[in-house]
C-alpha cells in the first residue's frame, strides 16, 4: 500500500471516528436536557418540603412526602380504576387487532384495500375531535360516570391493526396451509400458529396502548363524574390544583413520581423488547 493510500485510509478512519463521537456526543447532551424535568422531579419528591425550593443543596432523602400525599388522597382507588382501564383496552385490543389483522393480511374480499386504507385514516384523526360524538353516544347506552364508558371508544386500534397486518405478512404462509392439512379450524390455526409467533407484535403494541391509557386525562375527566371511579390523571389534577396557591412543590412532585412511577418501571424493564417488536414488525 503507497503513503497515500495509507493516509487517505486514515484520514477517512478518523473522519469516521470524530463524526461518530460527535454523534454520540450530541444525542447525550440531548438526553441530559430532556432528563432535567425528571431529575428535578424525582429529587423534589424525596427531599424535605422545606428544601423543595433549594436547587444547590444537599439533603437525606425522607418518604414523609409520599406518607403525606397518599393521606391526603384515595390513591388506591386510583390506581385501581386505571388498572382496570389499561387491563379492559388492552384485552379487548389484542383480540380486536389480532382478527382484523389477520383479515386485512390473509383473506381476499372486496374492496380490501380500500377498506384498509379508510381504517388507517384514524391514525391521522385526532381523539379530541370525537370527544362530543363518543359522549353523545357513550350518554345514549347510559354509561356515563362508569368504567366502561372511559374504555369503550379504545376496544379498537389501528395502529395495533396495521402492526398486526404487517407481522402476519412475514409469517410464512406455508405454516397455515400445513395446518389446515392437520384438519385445523381457523381459530385453532390462530391461536396454535399465529399468537405465538405474534408474542413481540403484542409487546410493542401493549406498551404503545398502555402508556396512552395511563396518560389519558381528557377523556376520563369528560366521561368520569364521582371521585371513586377517577383515574390516576384526573385524580393528579384535581390534587394538583388544591396546592396551586400554596406551591407546595414537594407534594405536587410526590403525588406526580406516584403516578408516572409504575409505567417509567414498566419501559425499563422491556424496553429491550420493545426496539426488537419493531424491527421484528419491520416498522422503522
């Protein structure tokens, strides 16, 4: 190899090399911006109330904060309702999805693609817009102020639909038609064939919907009336706003790390599951 070969080669390595660092460089610095708010959050909640205000110092963590908040509110029953709100959707998605994904990914009937395309165009409406047509109609069955109510307009997705769509399209085809050579009904080739080869496809969906549901606060607080059957978020708010005047910021703090606690535990421990259901889905 010449010199200038030799130098070109590693002009270029360390071109590569910098360009890489500074990359990396970069995405950290954009990571710890967008940490401050949670940092922040996080040290507020532990430390005393009289030093919720003193950004410099240093303090022994103490949990009379937490003690103090979950008295001062039904949390429970909170935590309860949103429970029974992410487990509700999350079930009846899964079933809903799975079918029509499978139905837009393996049957032929008319105006298939048509009709896919009008299914996806709920991706780009968005909810708050059929806030007033989903109480008239939730009001007309007489769900109001019920579970129920606050679940039903979410037992469809289509995103989940089109993740489901297009996983069942990678699977072989060969691996039904072998089935249906064993004798098997289309709901035993589902559940034997497909749900187990679907189990990332669920993941990355589950997280997406449960996350959403934790979070959701406008439409609970439309459908929602009496304090028992609050979730989380409506719950957060109303606490929230019972310490505006008095900016007691180390409850405001405690009460917030209460409710985004369980679902920043739930991303770490399948976040890794999550960028593989995506890659294995082929959605970049």
């Amino acid at each position: 190899m010449t010199t200038a070969a030799r130098s070109e080669k590693t002009g270029s390595v360390s071109r590569w090399t910098f360009g890489r660092v500074m990359a990396y460089l970069f995405m950290y610095l954009l990571a710890a911006l967008c940490a401050i708010p949670l940092v922040w959050l996080v040290r507020t909640a532990f430390i005393p109330e009289a030093f919720a205000l003193d950004l410099f110092g240093l303090h022994w963590p103490t949990l009379n904060n937490f003690a103090r908040v979950w008295n001062a509110a039904p949390w429970g029953a909170y935590y309860l309702n949103t429970l029974l709100i992410v487990l509700g959707v999350l079930a009846s998605q899964f079933v809903t999805i799975t079918l029509a994904g499978y139905a837009f990914a393996r049957l032929d009937f008319h105006l298939k693609n048509t009709l896919f395309v009008l299914f996806l165009t709920q991706i780009m409406i968005a909810a708050d817009v059929l806030i007033l047509p989903n109480y008239k109609t939730i009001s007309s069955f007489g769900l109001s102020n019920t579970l129920l109510g606050a679940m039903l307009p979410f037992f469809a997705s289509a995103m989940g639909t089109f993740l489901m769509r297009q996983t069942i399209k990678t699977i072989p085809y060969e691996l039904e038609e072998a089935a249906k050579i064993d004798g098997s009904s289309l709901m035993g080739t589902l559940v034997r064939i497909y749900l187990p080869l679907l189990v990332p496809t669920f993941i990355a969906h589950g997280l997406i919907a449960a996350s959403y549901q934790w979070n959701n606060f406008l439409w609970p607080l439309i459908v929602i009336n009496s304090v028992a059957k609050r979730p989380l978020t409506v719950g957060l708010a109303i606490f929230a706003q019972s310490y505006e005047t008095g900016a007691q910021w180390s409850d405001v703090c405690s009460a917030t790390f209460l409710v985004v606690a369980p679902l920043m535990l739930l991303f770490l421990v399948f976040q890794k599951r999550f960028i593989e259901s995506f890659a294995y889905s082929g959605i970049k």
